[in-house]
C-alpha cells in the first residue's frame, strides 16, 4: 500500500434529534483517524437544511477536521440558492459538494422540477462567485448517471462542472475497481484534469445492499450479492462486505487514485477498520 493515502468519509445529518449524541461520537472517532474532511450530506428541496448546517457548524467547531457541505440545487430559484450558501458561508464553511439533486418522486418531465439552476455546473458557478476561495467537490458518476440520455453524457455534465471552477470529484460508489479505473480513463480522454476521488461503501448486510441498489439505481454486483445471501449470519455477511471494500480500495488505490472516500453511514467502526485492514492508517 502507498505510504500517507489520504482519505475523508461522508455522514448524513440525524434523522432524529435523539440520533445526534451518537452522531456526534461517530464524528469524533472519524476526526481522531485525521482524514482530508468529512463531508455532510444535505436532502434536495432543503429538507435537512437546518441539521447539516448544525451538522457541518459541529464538525468545524469540534474537530480539527474541515467539514464539507453537500448542497443542492434542484427546485430553487437563483437567489434561493445563493441565500442558502451564504448562510453556510456565514457559519464559516468553505468547502462545498455542489449537486443538483434528484428530482422529487414522482417528477416526470425532466424540465418539471429543475429550479433556475438546471445543473449542478451552475451550482458550482454561484459557489465560485460567492466565495472565490471555496474548495468546491462535484459528483462523478463511473456507471454513468441514470438519467443520461446517451452514453458520455455523465463526461460532458463533469467536464462542464470542471469548466465551472470545481477543485475535485468524488464518485458515486461502485463495486468493481475496474468501474472506477476504466472512467477515470475515458475522464481523462474527455479532458477531465481534476482529481476524481473514488467513493467507497462497505455493504455489510444483503438488506443494505438491496437499499443501495434501489436507492441510486445501479446495477446488482451479483457475485457481492449472492456471497451475501449466502452467508448465514450478519457476522458473517460483515466480514464478507468488509473483505469487499479492504480489495476495493487497495485496488484503487494500486490503480492511482489519489485518495478514498468512504461512506460511513454514521458508524465509525466499519470504515476505520476498512482503512486499518488496508493498511492506510494503524489499527
Ligand atoms: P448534474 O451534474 O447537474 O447532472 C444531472 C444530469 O444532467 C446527468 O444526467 C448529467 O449527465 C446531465 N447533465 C448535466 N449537465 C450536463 C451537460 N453540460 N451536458 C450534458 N449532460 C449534462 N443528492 C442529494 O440530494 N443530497 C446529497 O447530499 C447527495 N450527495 C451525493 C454525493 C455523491 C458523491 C454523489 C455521487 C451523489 C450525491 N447525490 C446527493 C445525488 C445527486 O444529487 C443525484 O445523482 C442527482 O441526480 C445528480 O446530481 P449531479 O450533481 O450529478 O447533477
């Protein structure tokens, strides 16, 4: 394994407020691992504004670590949108994952429900002039997006949110590292420069793969999935995810990533003891 790979997780905010105190730990343990920055997922249309804000405002003034704050953009107007990353900027946070977001269930036409930002591009653009020094992230999508109309379109959405000033991408998870390594190539070939970060998760569990699956429309990695309905019981099903995203992500990062993300589904133990496992930080 490289020596000092870096790497940073991904928490969403609590579901319920009885959630934070253990929410908080989790982000205490993250921190004590020294990753490059935690980044705070934010529900399209504003529904979790309050509790990333409180989410991102406790990472900042608790930890050591720069937390980054996931924002989108569908459904808002221009002056929403601007007034939404202000009062992030006023809570002194100036690293961002600018998203457009997904369209609200049951949303059809695609026109329907884009606010006047239609793309995430354009968010990147309003984050750029509102804070000239942000460290903007965007999303990268290795199975390409579910709504590109044609193969390539995911590069011309990422090549246009680089053209808008973004430092960095982070993928969308996937389950083999050639996925990764093939896009990172056809990026490159479409003029893509940035550093496109791979993001991991360990799926621990079949029913937590079943909900990945359903949630970001990927394809079934039907040898993880059939390992896991295999295996007798969630100890079992544990090591076997865990198994999956230590190979993972030495794979990766033999391939030349420069770093790793992963999604920690606000539980400490699983993703420190990938990156232990790995061999990227000390048991
Ligand atoms: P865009 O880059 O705008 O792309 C949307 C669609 O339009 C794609 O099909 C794209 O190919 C097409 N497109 C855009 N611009 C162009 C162009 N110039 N030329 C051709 N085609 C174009 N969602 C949340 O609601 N909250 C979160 O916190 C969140 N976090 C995420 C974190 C990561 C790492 C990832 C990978 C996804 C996350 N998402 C989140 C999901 C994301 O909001 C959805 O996938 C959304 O549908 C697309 O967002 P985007 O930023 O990629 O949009």
């Amino acid at each position: 394994m490289r020596a000092n790979v870096p790497f940073s997780f991904e928490v969403y905010p609590p579901r319920k407020p009885e959630l934070q105190d253990a929410l908080h730990h989790t982000i205490q343990k993250l921190a004590d691992a020294g990753p490059e920055f935690i980044t705070v997922t934010y529900g399209a249309n504003g529904s979790s504004r309050d509790s990333s804000l409180e989410c991102v405002s406790y990472i900042r003034q608790n930890t050591a670590i720069d937390p980054l704050a996931h924002l989108t953009c569908v459904g808002t107007s221009r002056a929403e949108a601007e007034v939404l990353v202000r009062e992030f900027y006023g809570a002194g946070i100036r690293s961002f994952l600018a998203l457009r977001g997904d369209a609200p269930a049951g949303a059809t036409a695609d026109a329907d429900f884009l606010g006047e930002l239609k793309s995430a591009a354009e968010l990147v653009a309003l984050i750029r002039q509102v804070s000239p020094y942000a460290r903007i992230a965007v999303a990268a999508f290795p199975q390409g997006h579910p709504e590109d109309s044609e193969p390539g379109r995911d590069l011309l959405a990422l090549r246009a949110k680089q053209d808008a000033g973004a430092d960095f991408a982070i993928t969308q998870l996937f389950f083999e590292p050639n996925e990764y390594l093939d896009f990172v190539a056809r990026a490159r070939a479409a003029g893509i420069t940035i550093p496109i970060i791979p993001g991991i998760m360990p799926v621990i569990s079949a029913s937590r793969l079943a909900r990945i699956v359903d949630i970001t429309g990927l394809e079934t990695p039907q040898s993880l999935a059939a390992a896991l309905n295999d295996a007798g019981d969630k100890d079992a099903q544990r090591e076997i995810g865990l198994d999956h995203a230590v190979a993972l992500t030495r794979a990766v990062v033999a391939g030349g990533a420069p770093g790793v993300h992963l999604y920690a589904f606000n539980e400490h133990d699983v993703v420190l003891e990938v990156l232990s496992r790995a061999g990227i930080i000390s048991a």
